[in-house]
C-alpha cells in the first residue's frame, strides 16, 4: 500500500507556518489534511497547558507524530505545522525515528528577525521576543528538502515551491539524512 505524503513545516514562531499550510492545502491538487501545532494545544485546552506534566506533555506531542503516520498509513496526505526545538524531551529526533522511512517532505519556513517582530506585535497573542529566541534552537539549523521564505516570496509563491517538489516523493530526503546521521 502507498503511503500518503506528509509536508512538516519547520519554522519559529511567526514565521509564517499556518498561514502557509492553510495556502498549500488550497493550492495544491490533491487532498490534503492540516494539522496545526495550535491545533494539539487547542485540544488540550490553552489553560490547561502550562499545568499539564512533562510525561503529559511528551504523550501529548507524540500524538502529533502518530497522528501523521496514521494518516500516511491509509494514503492520507498531511501538511503539519511543527516548531522542532534541541533539547526538548520529546523531539525531532522522535519523529525522524518513526517517520524516516515515509514519504516526508521536510520544509524550513524562514523570515527576517524584524519580520518576526512585526508579526509578533500585530498578532498579539504572542510574547515579542518569542520567536527571535527560538531562532538559535531550532532543530535542525540546515537539513531541509526545501527553505522558502515567507517574506521576501508571497505564501503562493512559498506554495508553488512546495508543490514543485511534490512530483517526486522519492526524492524527499531531509528525513533519511537525519535518520542516517543519527545511526551512523
């Protein structure tokens, strides 16, 4: 059975993520779900979040994972919108070990530093400063399949790029040269 592709949007906070998930599943060809990371915490309740356990919030951030395999498993595309930062208990290097042998198409989702703020500001539902002090944390800092730039490239243009590269799955490889650098 084919496996259903999974787009992974990798990018700090503000910096175009959602905006560009919602623009992909409009453009692109196929059917796709979206999955927000805003999503998993709206489930568990903003309040809640910040009293929930580490083993709470682990279990929590996995389902996110087994969430995108299980779709992928019954040939169901995915685009999710994900922050990987180092050190976290639970991470990238969870999802690489599950999903490394799926068709996954890992993207960077990069802006300049005063976009970030900018955005920040204007959104108002973040801290300033937020995503500025995820930008040294983010995991990993240069494997991607692709990078767009959701401000120097409109969220179409960031699309179109993306949905380039969607002809070709078995050219996605960001996942396997993490998993092969993780088992060498």
């Amino acid at each position: 059975m084919q496996k259903g592709k999974i787009i992974i949007l990798n990018g700090v906070s503000s910096s175009g993520k959602t905006t560009l998930a919602k623009k992909l599943q409009e453009r692109v060809s196929e059917a796709f779900f979206v999955i927000t990371g805003d999503d998993y915490m709206e489930m568990l309740g903003r309040s809640k979040y910040v009293d929930i356990s580490d083993e709470a919030y682990m279990q929590f951030y996995m389902a996110e994972c087994h969430t995108a395999k299980a779709l992928s498993d019954i040939e169901m595309n995915l685009i999710m919108d994900s922050l990987f930062l180092k050190d976290e208990k639970v991470g990238l290097k969870d999802w690489v070990e599950l999903l490394h042998d799926y068709p996954v198409l890992f993207v960077h989702v990069i802006c300049p530093l005063e976009e970030l703020r900018r955005r920040e500001k204007e959104r108002g539902d973040r801290d300033i400063g937020q995503g500025e002090n995820q930008l040294t944390k983010l995991d990993p800092q240069d494997t991607y399949d692709i990078t767009v730039d959701t401000h120097t490239n409109t969220s179409e243009e960031c699309a179109d790029k993306i949905i380039e590269m969607l002809i070709s799955p078995e050219k996605f490889s960001a996942f396997k040269m993490l998993w092969s650098q993780r088992t060498e």
